[in-house]
C-alpha cells in the first residue's frame, strides 16, 4: 500500500477510473525546445567522419562529449558521505556497451563489451587530480570477447563467454576460457578452452566467474538456458532432479523458456584446469553473478519472470544462499514452485521486480564497517545498487536491502571492490550507453577493517550445518546414521543440509528407517527423500507413513510441508492403489478448507488430484472469499483439468472468474495466461459440457480496464494524520484481523504489494512495515505521499520533442530506448521514449501513490487495516487478542 502508484493513473480507494499516461505539455520550455529542434536538424545535415579502424586507443580521460556521456554524477544519489566519479564515458561505436568487470593482478581493470572485446583499463588512484585514465583492448589476435563473466587468478584471465561463432560473432564459442601470459610480455598469447557449454543461451547463458574463498578453486554461474555440461563429473545437487508439480504446467503464454527443463540454472565448481567440474547449487532462472562472505558462505541474486507479475507463480528478484547442494525450485511457466516448499529454499531477502546484474561484498572497502559487511547487488532495470544487511537466522541469513546507489538511468552491470578500496561499477549492456564510476567513502566514520564478530549468534549452527554439508556426494553406511537426527530439526536449512547427506546414499540403506520414522518433521523429511529416489514399490508404505503424521499437532507451515510430501509421493512413485488413495482424502478431505489460505492452496491441488466429492464447490466459495488475483488464479488454474464432480452451476460460475479476472493486470504473458487456463478447461468439457455451456464458452474473452474492478466506495471524510496518529497510538488493539485484511484488498493495495506471501509484486513487500516506520510516518505516506517522495519511488518526467509528456519509472532499457512503466496497475503499460527525442526530463514533485486512500473509510476502518498492516499479515498478533475475527 505505501507504493508509489502514479498519482494519475489510479485512485485506489476512490475507485476512480486510471486516466492517460501521456499528459499535456506542462514544461513551459517550448522556445528552449525549438531552438533545439533547429540545433539538432543543422548537426543531422553535417557530413559525419567515418570511423577510423586504426584508432585503437581511445581518449585518455572520462569523455566529455554530452553525446556519448554516461550518466552525470550529479544524476547518481548516494547514501551520505558517499561520493562518485565518472571515469570513463565508453564510445559505442567503438567499445560497445561493458557488462563484466575484474581486477587483474597489477590492479588494472579488465572489461569486455557485450558483443565485443575484452579491453584493459588503468585508472589513477583515489584522490588524484586530474584523473588519468587509458583504456586498450587486449587479447584481439585470440579472438576472444562477448564475456558475460572475468575472473584474474592463477596468473590467468578467466572468460565466460557467452555467446558466439554466429554470422554476427567472429568470437569462439559458449564456454569458460583460459586466457595466460607464456612469454611475460604482459600480453594473452595462449588461448584454452576448459568447458563448453550449450543451449539456446542468449542472456540466459553463461555468466559469472569468481574465486573460492581457499583461492584453490573456480565458482560458475549459469542460467537457465545453459545445458548441464557434458564435462560435469559430480554434483552436490542429487541428480534424481525433477519438474515435480502434480497438476498440469502451463508454458509461457508467449512462448518464452517454453521446454527449459530442471535442473534450471546452476553454479558450478572446479579446479583452475577445470580437471574435474561439480555442480553445488541449481534451481536458478537466470542468476548473473554471486559473491562470498568473510565466513566463505555464497550468495546470488536470482531474476525473476517480469512478464509473470501478478500471478501466483510470479517470485520477486531475491537474494538466495546458495548453501552445498542447494535447490531453488525454478520451473518454466506455471511450474516454479513456492519459497516454502521444503525440498527447496527460500530467500534472504525478496527485492520485487527487476534485473539481477552484478553482485559484490565490501570485503576490503575502505566503507564504515556496515559497509564493509554489506552484499552490494545490481538492479539493472531500476537503476539501482542496494547494500544487503545480512543477520544470522539459524544456520542461514535474513536480510534488509538498503538503497545504496540509484539513477535513472543507471543499468549497472557489475562491480568489484579494488584493492585501493575503492568499489569501481560498470554501466551498459544490451547496446545502452556505458560508463565506469569509482565510489568512495569521504564521511567521517572510521573505515578500519571490519573485525570478525563477536557472538555470532549463527555460528554454531552454521558449523553443524557444515558438517552435514561435508557428507554431501560421498557414499558412506554411516551418513545415514549422522544425519538422520537432524531430519527434525528445527532449522530449515539444517534439516535440509541432513535430508541431502541422506539421498546421495543408495536407497535400500535406508528405506525402512524413513517408513518407520515416527517424528512427525522427520517423517515428512524422510518420505520427501524416499519418493526422490524410491520406486513405485515404495508408494503404499510411503503414504502409510504421512498418514501418521496428526495434522493437529502440527503448524501450518508444517502442513504445508506435509501436503508436498504427500504430492511428491504421488508424482514421482506413481498414483498408488484406489486403497492408498482413499487413505489420503480420508486424512486430509475433512481439512478442507482450512483457517489458512496458504494450506488451502496445498489442500486443493492434492483434492483436485484425487477428484474429492464436493471439492469443486468448496473451492468456488473460497474463490468468493478470496482476497487477492494470485489466489484466484491459483484455484482456477487448480481445478482446469478436473472432469468429476461439476454441475452446471459449478461450470457457469467457474467460467464467470475469467470474466471478473478480465479486469486484473500483470505482466506480458498475464492474460495470455488467464486465456490458456480458460481454454485448458473448455478442452477439458465433454461433448454434452459444451454444449451445454455454448453461451459461456463462446463468448470471446478480452482483457478490460482494470479501473472497472469493483463500485466506487462512498465518501466518508478528508483525514488528516492529525485526526488518527493518536487513536494509532492509543487505540489499536482488539482489531479485527479478517477486517483489515478486506480492506487491504478493497483499496486495491494486494494489486501491488504483498504480506505474509499474499498479493502482488510490483510493489515492495510490506510484511516488516511496522520494523520501518512509526504510526506516524505510516499515517504520512499513507494521506500525504507527495509531503516527502522517497527516492526508491520517484518517477521521472520526460518532455518530448513532439509535445508529449511521459510519466513514469524507467525499468528497462535497449539501445537508444528507455522502457517507461507509466502504470504501476499495468505491468505491461510500458512506453518506448528515445533518448534522442527526449527534450527536457527531470523527476516529477508528485508521489507515484495518489492521495485520498483512506478518504472512503471510517475511523474505525482505518484502524483495523492499519493493525493488518502493522502485524504484518499475522492473526496471531497481540493486536488482535480478544477479537473473534483475530483468531
């Protein structure tokens, strides 16, 4: 809800309908504006010299020329005491556009065009006045470019090349490349290929090389288009992956990754002459770059699927902790699976839409200590750097992302700390105008080296999962016996570390130990292993064995870990006996529906799967009941397929969803999906079905405004924050939770944001709002957005040469174009504005979050989505003991 939705584009509360993106000239420039129009027109008829081949140094400082220019510094915020400095504006037409970044061993940074050269740039030192900079290309007689990664290490330069050898391409192929010096003339003279990979690539391929925390190995990252390499020797990950989903997928509706299969993208370990290649973790989309910490524990920012916002498949940008044998659960189309499940990990911290790029820790930065400790990730789309603080959690981490740098535009690319302590980052790719920056800290807090911690709350526990990582690969009779007592611990990343140890031991060691286990989390633990790698044999003891597990003694995330053993039992050992499954709907049929919507969800795939009397009907009255699109959509998309158990009725009212859902919005491929759920279950009608459901089913569907969602609410008054902020402070307790939960949906707020893994993505994620901001400040943004506009919500004003003005945020950029989301309802609203037509552009004084959202709500109202809010999505919450609706 504190999203910047663009104040003319929607009144959440109001009802109102969104009005057009491309406002009326409102600059008051028009005589600027023509003058240089004429400029311009006079430059275009200017013979322009030809490129010269011959020029193969380019200027020896940053560029001035406002026509190649990357973005000003004044342009870049930056946390206090921060400062940057342009370095070098890169000359597209000779240098390309830069996405990958090292430091070689005599501190001079290596880079490499996206589709060109590797080039070697000197820069003076921190302080240095006037910079000095030179830049050369390298390597040229070794054919050798279109890196998407670069590592310095073992006196060699390491190349992830992504892409190449096609008409367009004179540079070798896919694959990890060692590039030495033989001769010492401070020259690449030797050129060898140590893996190839395959697969339709593109920015899909391979990616980031980096250095083991030991210095005695190499880390890859590959995403999801890259075939596994014929070269992998051994993996961490058990190789019994799957797309493991019990109802049927859906591809892409516009066709993007469309039979990409598991393992999806992965990283990769190996020895500096890649002698033997081993695969840690997988389940990636498409994760660009990864980072170690002091205490060597590795991380990634993984991207999300921005043409699937504002389904339920749909998962944020996201930090992950890529831990020995990790599984991140990426599944093309429908198929990704949610963050809880256990046979997959979740995140440290869920960014929301966006481009992953480069990754880095301020290990060696001469930052303030929090600096030093701090994951830097890249935003390529939003132009921004967040600093990640991380906190034990367990054996794991949680995180908070921070706004560390951001511009409109800034595509950064990658990073790197350099041992002059200075953080150097590159801008460009996809032909986009590039640049190189050096951050530095001028404050006044000491930048000391960061001492380890003391009392690290997480370290032992890191230790015990590290010893159960280290029996990972390895056959041993014992592992069983170490690592089966952590099946039920309470960490998740333990009992998975345990649960892993476990599969990569031949199944007959222990199958009779996971079907006789009694503990209700190790049994759930020990089937989810035993139907990875059992056999249809295994299926009637398995389901014997969850239907153990009493499903009142158990938490409802401990449900939901449930029903995914009962689903994988199901899809990888086959449907069983009509005994076993009777034995399943009898335990779990009376379930449904349950107090929790996330259990709900779990219980009606499984229902659906086993055709239980009556679960068409349940279903549809949860629809009524439901709250959010994404949980809409996932019930349709649940009970597509179903053919038993419908009447008329039933069919007519399902069918009558696509309708109310026709107003909803997301990504590109979102009603294009909506589209396929619709005829997934028309195809699945008999031939009495559709002729009975003619009307229905051949009536066109077609996407409507999103402003036609629901009747305008009545005006109740103005609010003032003064009018509230006491009754906030004094007042808010025996709040009704169901309450404040429809009115988060009623003020179209799930459209945009989420809470406790419920609604939508464009917008941040308010589950720890109350860790952010005093009743107070909460009530500010919420009545006066525009009072103080934060700059992770500004939005930009371009006034174009034609009299157009665009509004919105740049999130994406190609070429010459800049890729304007001019509505925050509409995903998919976005406006092509090209640079070269751009005549004035500057950030706009309005909140992208309009004002009157509360104007329609009583006092009373107000309080209880304020406790909805301030509880983060939690039932529980002492806000609203003593409330029926709380409970």
């Amino acid at each position: 809800m504190l999203r910047r939705v663009n104040s003319y584009l929607a009144c959440l509360a109001a009802g109102a309908c969104l009005t057009a993106s491309l406002t009326p000239p409102s600059f008051g420039q028009e005589p600027k504006r023509a003058a240089r129009r004429a400029e311009r027109a006079a430059e275009a008829k200017k013979d322009k010299p030809a490129a010269d081949p011959a020029a193969a140094k380019p200027p020896v400082k940053a560029v001035d020329s406002p026509v190649i220019a990357a973005t000003p510094v004044d342009k870049i915020k930056l946390l206090p005491g921060f400062k940057a400095e342009l370095l070098y504006s890169v000359p597209a037409e000779t240098q390309g556009s830069w996405v990958s970044m090292c430091v070689d061993n005599k501190g001079r940074l290596i880079t490499c065009d996206q589709y060109g050269k590797l080039y070697r740039s000197t820069v003076s030192a921190p302080g240095v006045s006037p910079v000095e900079f030179t830049v050369e290309p390298i390597a040229e007689s070794l054919d050798i470019g279109m890196a998407q990664g670069l590592l310095y290490a073992f006196d060699s330069l390491y190349v992830m090349v992504n892409t190449g050898r096609k008409k367009d391409a004179n540079f070798q192929g896919p694959g990890l490349y060692r590039l030495q010096d033989t001769d010492g003339d401070d020259k690449f003279d030797k050129l060898t290929l140590l893996i190839e990979f395959q697969g339709p690539l593109g920015e899909h391929g391979p990616h980031a090389v980096i250095l083991s925390p030991d210095g005695k190995s190499l880390y890859l990252a590959a995403g999801n288009h890259t075939e596994v390499p014929k070269q992998l020797d051994s993996s961490l990950v058990p190789r019994n992956w799957g797309e493991d989903f019990l109802l049927t997928r859906l591809w892409d509706a516009t066709g993007h990754a469309r039979g990409r299969m598991a393992p999806g993208g992965y990283i990769l370990r190996t020895d500096p002459e890649a002698k033997r290649v081993e695969m840690v973790s997988s389940g990636y989309r498409n994760q660009y770059d990864m980072a170690f910490n002091p205490d060597g524990e590795l991380f990634t920012y993984d991207a999300d699927m921005e043409w699937d916002v504002g389904s339920p498949w749909y998962r944020p940008t996201r930090v992950n902790h890529a831990t020995s044998g990790s599984e991140f659960g990426w599944r093309s189309g429908t198929g990704k699976w949610p963050a809880d499940y256990p046979d997959s990990l979740g995140s440290v911290v869920d960014i929301g839409p966006g481009s992953p790029t480069g990754v880095t820790f301020g290990t060696g930065a001469r930052f303030p200590e929090k600096y030093q400790r701090a994951l830097y990730i890249s935003d390529w789309s939003y132009g921004t750097i967040y600093a990640v603080h991380m906190t034990p959690d367990g054996s794991s981490y949680t995180g908070e992302a921070e706004k560390f740098a951001l511009a409109q535009p800034l595509p950064v690319t990658d990073m790197v700390i350099h041992p002059d302590g200075s953080m150097y980052v590159a801008i460009g790719g996809r032909k986009t105008q590039s640049g190189l920056y050096r951050l530095t800290y001028t404050g006044s807090e000491s930048t000391a080296p960061a001492a380890p911690i003391a009392n690290d709350e997480g370290r032992e526990l890191r230790e015990l999962r590290y010893s159960l990582e280290r029996l990972h690969g390895a056959q041993s009779k014992y592992t069983v016996d170490l690592a089966w007592p952590y099946l039920a611990h309470p960490d998740r990343a333990i009992r998975y570390a345990a649960r892993i140890a476990i599969e990569h031991q031949p199944v007959e060691w222990w199958a009779d130990r996971a079907l006789a286990e009694e503990n209700p989390v190790a049994t759930t633990q020990a089937i989810i292993a035993l139907a990875r790698n059992g056999k249809p044999e295994h299926h009637a003891k398995a389901i014997e064995a969850l239907n153990r597990v009493g499903w009142k003694q158990i938490s409802d995330p401990a449900r939901v870990d449930l029903l995914r053993a009962y689903q994988l039992v199901f899809i990888r050992l086959g449907k069983g006996s009509d005994e076993s499954r009777k034995s399943v709907l009898a335990k779990l049929d009376g379930q449904y529906p349950s107090p929790s919507g996330r259990v709900n969800l779990e219980l009606c795939k499984q229902l659906v799967y086993l055709e239980a009397p009556g679960v068409v009907k349940r279903t549809l009255a949860l629809l009524d009941k439901s709250l959010t699109q994404e949980e809409q959509i996932s019930y349709l998309l649940s009970l597509m397929e179903l053919k038993a158990d419908w009447t008329e009725a039933d069919r007519k009212a399902y069918f009558g969803w696509f309708n109310k859902l026709a107003s909803s919005r997301g990504g590109k491929s979102f009603i294009g999906f909506i589209r396929n759920i619709r005829q997934g279950a028309i195809d699945s009608l008999n031939d009495g079905e559709k002729v009975a459901l003619k009307d229905v089913i051949e009536t066109k569907f077609e996407a409507a405004d999103p402003a036609a969602s629901g009747p305008p609410r009545p005006f109740v008054q103005k609010w003032k924050v003064e009018e509230l902020v006491a009754d906030l402070d004094n007042k808010l307790e025996h709040r009704n939770f169901e309450k404040g939960r429809e009115l988060f949906s009623a003020a179209n707020c799930f459209k945009c944001h989420r809470v406790k893994l419920e609604g939508g993505s464009t917008g941040p994620d308010l589950t720890g709002v109350a860790g952010r901001f005093s009743n107070l400040n909460l009530l500010e943004s919420v009545i006066q957005p525009s009072k103080v506009v934060s700059d992770q919500y500004e939005k930009m004003q371009f006034q174009m040469a034609d009299g157009r003005v665009i509004e919105g945020r740049v999130i994406n950029l190609n070429g010459d174009n800049l890729m304007v989301l001019t509505n925050m309802y509409d995903p998919d609203s976005i406006v092509a504005v090209k640079r070269s037509e751009v005549e004035e552009s500057q950030v706009s004084k309005t909140s992208m979050m309009p004002e009157g959202l509360l104007d329609t709500l009583t006092k009373d109202e107000i309080l209880d989505l304020m406790a909805y809010l301030k509880s983060g999505g939690n039932p529980q919450s002492a806000l609203f003991e003593g409330s029926a609706a709380g409970k």
